[in-house]
C-alpha cells in the first residue's frame, strides 16, 4: 500500500504534469460566465471547481463531458449546447484543475477527483441512475471517463454509454511513440488499455484516419481488448486529431449509437431547468468561492515536450456546428 501510496504521490507531482496539461491562458472564461449554467463542486480536498449544467426537459439521459487538453469550458460551451440540442439530453462538462478559473494544479488524481465529484453529483444530489449516464471523453478525457467507467462496472453498475473520441491506450504508451526512449522515466498515467479491459457498458470510440498525434492504432488496440457486447468502432476518415465536424463527426455517429442501445427510448428524467436551480441554491453550489489572482495575461510558449506530449488534445475552436440541422 506505501509503494502505491508513493506513485501516487509522484504522479501529482512530477515534471510531466506541466507539459501534459497545457490550460489554455488566458483562460477562456471567468467565475462570472456562463450565468444560469455554471455552478462549483467539491472536489473532496475543500476545493471548489466550476461546471457547467445544460438542461433538457424531457432527456431520457445525460451526457458527462471531460474536455480535452487544450480546452476549457468556455471553448466547449458550444459543443456542449450541441449535445443537448441535437441529441436531447442533459449536459454536464467538468473543470479540471487549474483550467480556467479552477484553483489547483492538473494532474491524474486531480482530474479524476473531478470526475468522480461530478458523477457523483448526477448520482447522489440530482439522483439520476448511472445507466442514465453517457460518460464522453475526448483525447485527454479518455482517461478519467475510461476509469471512471471501469470502476462502475467492476462494482456491477452499468453506464448508459461510454463514448472515447480520440482516445489513446496509456500516456507512457504515446509518449514512446512521440519522443522516443525518454518516455521510459516516466510514470504511467492514465492506463486506458488497463482499464478499458473492465468496461462492459456500450462502448463507443471515434478516432480520425489521418490523426498524427494519436495514431488510430490506438483506438483500434482499445476496441480489441473491451469487453463489451455493444461496441462500435467509427474510424472518420480524412479527419485528423482537431478536424472533427461536431454534427457529422461525433453527434451523428453518438446518436446513431444511442439508438442501436436502446438508450434514447428510455423514462424521461424527473429533472426540469426549475428543479435543478433547486437542488443547486439547496446544496450552497451556486455560489462561486474567492478567486485569488487571475490566470495569466499572456499565452504559455510551449516548448518541445509540450509539442509533443502536452498538445495532447489540440485546442479547437472550431466545431462547424453554426446553422447546422439535426
């Protein structure tokens, strides 16, 4: 238990976290953003993190989204607003630390304690069931929603769905790949090839052909080893790792999948816009705590293993979904 105790430790606190996790800075948005629609949770360690809560009247489920590296929220708020406008479902997207105006530093234990705070959220104060819940990560997210997933089903819960865009099968694995030996004096992180050997709720994964940075092998490997009867593997070609159209690309493709589950056919949730200001002004989550400086005024430089590892999830700000129909 102290070895693992150890790792842990070093994990959270090595040098790989600052080239891994490459925040947008600026950030894209403040405490004050998003009025009606952010809200904080705990994080365990008497931290506050911002999330956002999209509401559908009527959604049989909802969707949990874990960003990638090089987005926050405020540059996934139209992608989010997309899910629930043309899947019909409520949305959840999660901060992780020191990503906008979330105190704290990133690293795996931090962004899966976000994770499992959100999660735990949907289950507990709104009470949806986890076989309502879609568990969505993209690049970076791949992560926290594959071992988020994992422990769900070796507790013999289920998820409406576990869907990986761009995933990769460990950090250690992709970082082989991208530097080379170097990547031996790391350790492991985020062992999707692990953990995905436990995930038996309907599985998901989209990945581009022409992806540079996350070969699609990758996705391929993950597809083999889950052990799930409802899987789909959805290789877009022409599309590399940022150039995915939100509505032809991912919606489409998710919905599709939903439907093949069974999961759009569900009881509607008892959760309305009304209801949910409720629970959030009851459980104190409306408020957002002091902030104690501004994130930087000037974008970072990355230098050559930020190119390398940390561009892990490329900013995108684009997602072609402006006057697209459903």
């Amino acid at each position: 238990e102290s070895v693992l105790i150890m790792v842990s430790f070093i994990k959270d606190h090595d040098f790989v976290n600052e080239f891994l996790f490459a925040a947008p800075t600026p950030a894209t948005y403040t405490e004050r953003s998003f009025p009606g629609d952010m809200f904080w949770l705990d994080d365990g360690e008497n931290q506050k993190f911002p999330s956002i809560f999209l509401c559908k009247e009527g959604a049989c489920c909802c969707l949990m989204y874990l960003h990638g590296n090089a987005e926050d929220l405020g540059l996934s708020y139209d992608l989010l607003k997309a899910f629930r406008d043309f899947l019909n479902v409520h949305v959840l997207g999660v901060e992780y630390p020191g990503y906008g105006p979330a105190p704290g530093n990133p690293c795996e234990g931090g962004v899966n304690r976000h994770t499992r705070a959100a999660f735990n959220f949907l289950t507990h104060t709104l009470r949806i069931p986890p076989q309502r819940i879609i568990v969505f990560g993209r690049s970076i997210g791949t992560g926290p929603a594959t071992n988020l997933v994992s422990i769900l089903n070796k507790s013999r819960k289920s998820a409406a769905a576990l869907v990986l865009q761009s995933p990769y099968r460990s950090i250690k694995t992709l970082a082989k790949e991208l530097v080379g030996a170097i990547a031996n004096v790391i350790v492991d992180r985020f062992d999707n090839e692990t953990d995905i050997a436990h995930c038996t709720s309907p599985t998901l994964i989209i990945h581009g052909r022409q992806d540079e940075l996350i070969s699609v092998r990758h996705a391929s490997v993950l597809y083999d080893k889950c052990p799930a009867e409802a899987k789909c593997l959805e290789i877009i070609e022409g599309v590399d790792h940022n150039a995915f159209h939100a509505l032809d690309h991912i919606i489409r493709p998710l919905s599709a999948f939903l439907q093949k589950v069974g999961a759009d056919r569900l009881p509607a949730i008892q959760l309305t816009s009304h209801s949910l200001m409720k629970s959030l002004d009851a459980a104190g989550l409306l408020v957002p705590p002091d902030i104690p400086e501004p994130r930087g005024e000037t974008p970072a430089q990355p230098g050559f293993m930020v190119r390398a590892i940390g561009t892990l999830l490329g900013k995108t700000s684009e997602w072609g979904i402006d006057g697209a129909d459903p």
